[in-house]
C-alpha cells in the first residue's frame, strides 16, 4: 500500500477546500464512511463539524485512528482459538 500524499477537493459547508492526506487514511476514510452509510465528502464534513480548532487533515486522521481502535476485530478462522 502507498503512503504518498493524495490532495483531494471537497465541497464543506457550501465551500471548496483542499485536503492532502496520505493514501491509507483516504481508504479507511472511505471504509469508514460505507461502514455508516455516508459519502466520504459527508463524513468530512462531519468531521469538520466537531473538530474545534484543530487542522483539518490532523482531526480526519485522529478520526480514521478512533475509528479503526474502535471497530470490532475480524472473524477468525473456523477452527483457531
């Protein structure tokens, strides 16, 4: 998996803006956003909703690690303990 810095436009709040975030956090980005049902430009804007005063890149990445420690762990397979 590459980890180069991918810029993407998105519409929040009625406004363009730019983000850059590195390729893995645009894919758990976009696992997370199906998981609940939502476009990823609408979980953005969720996120920028909540993040305070915080960079935006900074709190999608915190909001992708939460995610992800907070998902249930995969099946094992039949069989393993």
């Amino acid at each position: 998996m590459g980890a180069g810095i991918l810029k993407r436009s998105v519409a929040i709040a009625g406004h363009r803006t730019s983000i850059s975030l590195e390729e893995p956090f645009w894919e758990a980005l976009k696992e997370l956003a199906e998981r609940d049902s939502l476009s990823v430009q609408a979980l953005i804007g969720r996120i920028d909703a909540e993040r305070g005063e915080r960079n935006l890149s900074s709190a999608i990445r915190v909001f992708v690690l939460a995610g992800l420690r907070n998902a249930p762990p995969p099946p094992r397979p039949a069989g393993e303990r």
